[in-house]
C-alpha cells in the first residue's frame, strides 16, 4: 500500500488520473484499486461542482444587468406595460395592471372622509395593454395623485344665484354665505362702520342647494372676484415713469372715469412707478346699496335789510352792519349703491349759531343822467392835497395828490364812460374816465375799484377806495386831468366849467 502511495503520488504531479490508473501497476491489490476509483470518483464531482458554479454566475451576472437596464432610466427597452385611460384619454401608463382597482377605491374612500357624504365616481376607467420604459411608467403613489386630479364625482354644493343666474358654486352654505358678505363689505370697507344703518343688494340673491360635478365648485374668493367685476378677464398694467391717469387711460381707449372705477383702492394723484393698476371696468353683477347716517355743519346765510336815507343816490349803498354765516347740524340718510351717491333725505337740521343779518344804508335820490356835465366836482373831498402838479425832484407830476384815509371813497369828477379799469403799471389800480369834449381823468393808488370798462357814470359816483397801490409812499389819490391825453393842472379845473 505504501509502495502505491508514492507511485500515485510522483504520478499525481505529471500525468493525468486516467494515465495514471492505466499505468497503475498489477501488483496493486483489489481493495486498494478500489480506494483510488472512490478517490477519482470525488475529484470528479468536485470538478463538475465548479463547472456548475461558472454557469450558474454567468446566468446570475446576465439576469442582474438585464435587470439593472430595465430597471434603470435608458433607451433600449420597452417592455409591456398597461395604459390606464379616464374617460377615453390615456393618462399613464403602469406595470401592473391590478394597481387600477385599489387606488380608485381609496381615492373614493379618500373624498368620502372629506366631504362626509357618499360619492360616486362618475369617470370611465380602461386597462389597455401597451409598452413603455420604465421612464414612462407611473409610480403607485404618483398613480394615486394622477387619477385623484382627474376624479369626476356628484357633491351636494351651494350655488349663488343673483336674480336667477348662477354666478358659482361652493362647497359650503357656510361658505356661500360669507362669500355674500364679503361682496357686501367689499362696498362698505371704506365707510365709518359705526355710520351705516343698512346694507342690502338691489337683485334677488339666493344661495340654493344642488347637485354638482366636483369639478364646478369654484373657491370663494375666485367667484367673489367674478361677481365684483362682472368678468373673469384679467388686465394689468404697471405704471412707468411718466405715467399718469389721463395717458394710461387715453393709451388704452377708457375713459378717466373708468380707470378710477377699475382701481378703487388707488389714488390718481399718487400713483407711482411699479404700481399695478387693473384695466378692467368693474361690471359688478350685484348692486349694493349702502344707507349711511352722515352728520354734517352747514353755512347758513344771513339776510340783507336796508335802511333808507334822502341824501344818497337810489342806486348806491354802503354796509352798515357786516353780515355773518350761521352753522346749522344737517343729519341725512345718503344711500350709495356700489359706491356712487343715489340720494340724501335729511333727517333733522338743527341750527347751531344763528346766522347775523346784514344791514345796507341806500339812498331815496334818482341818480343824476351817467354823463359828463361839463363840471369837475372834488373827487376826494375832505382831503389834503400833498404833492401838487408840476415839476418835482427832477422829473414831472403829472397829477394832483390828495392824502385822505385808505379806504375812503373816491367819487368821479363828472360823469362819462369808464375807459380803463384795472392794474396800471406804477398807477396801481387805476380808472380813467372819458368825459367828452377831449377831457379825461385818471384816478390813481386804489385799493379797490368799484367799476369795470364800458360802465357808463354820473357824476360823484364812487368808483373807487384810497389805497397805496403801484409806486406810493402812503393812502393817497393821485388824480389827473387830461385834454386831448396830454396832462393839465388838477387845481385848475376842480370846482370849475371845463367845457
Ligand atoms: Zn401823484
């Protein structure tokens, strides 16, 4: 046996095992011949192991990478997929088919929990086979997203009905009803609250139950926006430098008015660059009128009495007794439907502070005819002359000056036509009187002028008050007498036949 061992052996390490079982010598015994065929028989088996493990990982590594390409984003594959189609539109696709059915049933479940009442699905779900790369298959829970936007279902909802027409549905009478009080606020924001005694809408607003389609109930605010502006249409503009009200409203065809009544919160005289301003007309389809209590002082006028006295002209006068505004407390109802003033009732005016008559002293005389006499009164009697006509410091005066307090009334001379009236360069307030017969005169510094050109006067008319206006030192009447425009010596002609 031992001789065996070293001959299998040193054979072991250059021949192969069959060689070596042919080359086995006879000597070898029975029993040890069948030793070494158990020996082969388990080299054998370890052989075929190994082979068996190569192909195996072989198989192993194909399937992963098959897998690591189907299973990762690429272009080679499509492999069979389902297209779920809602009401004959295809909107995704899935791997596995029975996916379908529970997610509808927890979508329903889902919007039962919601809404508190039961709901029936109203959409056509369709399976249909198809192909796709795993980039186009949905996920289950993208499924459940997908399918939810889609839903179509009954609720019971609120409709806002305004004399008739339905303006929008929402989900709750709760909400129905506030989105109607917020419409009415949205006319009664900018008033005193504590002023407003009753708000109501012109039409017949209605909030009704019914039967609708999920996807018809509209969020408040988006069907409060509808029912101000009559519209869904939306146009903005933003305001750039140099903009105003007047060329934003020209440049896009609507009138000033209109663009104030589209931005009611914005003020024209303050807009600025980057504010946004709407370009719609408000068409409200509700009309809201609003009663307010206003509270509010008015002027009351005084009356005129006159006194009468001979030795005045019937056609002049002079106040007596200065009138004065009384205040009276006026409470109203005013009543403003969307904003704009419809009427006013008074309620009570009470009369806080008498008003204060005014009392005028005329005369009982016809006035003398309005044209020259030919005679030159004192304009400015009681009055002392304080720079006479002529030559002084330097240059000429070209009039008569009589001082006398400001204020006092200058009468015409003699009767005629009123030719100037007015502001005259260092003459001040100035008249001119044409007379006739080539004569007039010029009454000069006033502090205000009683008559206007075209006034035709008689003679001692007031026509004017002493003033400083112009180039003056102090209350003064600088009078003139012109012939034929050139300038002739006041003291010459007062008290005196010219003509
Ligand atoms: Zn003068």
């Amino acid at each position: 046996m031992e001789k065996f061992r070293k001959l299998f052996n040193r054979n072991l390490k250059s021949k192969n095992d069959n060689e070596i079982f042919k080359t086995l010598p006879e000597i070898c015994e029975k029993k040890e011949r069948q030793v070494f065929n158990l020996h082969l028989n388990y080299k054998n088996q370890i052989k075929s192991a190994i082979s068996l493990l190569c192909v195996s990982s072989l198989v192993l590594i194909g399937s992963f990478t098959l897998d690591y390409f189907e299973n990762h984003e690429n272009n080679l594959f499509s492999t069979e997929s389902f297209s779920i189609l809602v009401d004959g539109e295809e909107i995704c696709k899935v791997r596995k088919s029975e996916i379908l059915e529970p997610t509808i049933k927890e979508i329903e479940t889902d919007i039962e929990k919601a809404t508190n009442i039961d709901v029936v699905l109203e959409n056509k779900f369709e399976i249909t086979n198809s192909v796709a790369k795993d980039s186009e298959i949905t996920s289950e829970e993208n499924l459940y997203n997908v399918l939810k936007s889609k839903v179509k279902y009954k609720v019971l909802a609120y409709s806002i009905n305004i004399d008739g027409q339905n303006v929008g549905i929402v989900e709750s009478e709760q909400a129905a009803n506030n989105l109607i009080e917020s419409v009415k606020s949205y006319f009664t924001d900018n008033y005193e609250q504590s002023s407003i005694v009753a708000v109501n809408t012109v039409e017949n607003v209605q909030i009704k139950q019914v039967k609708a389609d999920n996807t018809q109930i509209k969020d408040p605010a988006e069907v409060k926006n509808y029912i101000i502006k009559g519209t869904n249409e939306e146009k903005k503009y933003i305001v750039e430098e140099g903009d105003t009200y007047w060329t934003i409203a020209g440049h896009y065809n609507m009138s000033l008015d209109e663009l104030i009544s589209a931005n009611p919160t914005s003020d024209p005289e303050r807009i600025q660059i980057g504010d946004e301003l709407n370009l719609v007309v408000p068409k409200p389809f509700i009309s809201v009128q609003v009663k307010r209590k206003i509270v509010q002082e008015e002027k009351v006028d005084y009356e005129t009495s006159y006194e009468y006295v001979s030795y005045m002209y019937n056609d002049e006068e002079t106040e007596k007794v200065k009138g004065e505004y009384g205040v009276s407390k006026i409470e109203s109802i005013v009543t403003e439907q969307n904003g704009i003033q419809i009427s006013k009732e008074v309620v009570t005016e009470e009369v806080i502070k008498s008003p204060k008559s005014r009392v005028v002293v005329t005369g009982t005389q016809d006035p003398p005819p309005k044209k020259g006499t030919g005679y030159f009164i004192n304009p400015l009697p009681a009055s002392s002359i304080s720079s006479r006509f002529g030559s002084r410091s330097g240059g000429f005066h070209t009039g008569q000056d009589m001082a006398k307090a400001s204020g006092s009334s200058i009468k015409a001379a003699d009767g005629g036509t009123v030719i100037y009236a007015g502001w005259h360069g260092s003459y001040g307030l100035m008249v001119e009187i044409d007379h006739g017969g080539g004569f007039t005169t010029r009454y000069a510094h006033c502090s205000d002028i009683y008559v206007k050109s075209g006034d035709k006067v008689y003679q001692g008319k007031v026509i004017g008050a002493v003033g400083s206006t112009g180039v003056s030192t102090g209350p003064h009447l600088h009078f003139e007498v012109r012939k034929y425009g050139t300038a002739v010596n006041p003291a010459n002609y007062i008290g005196v036949q010219y003509r």
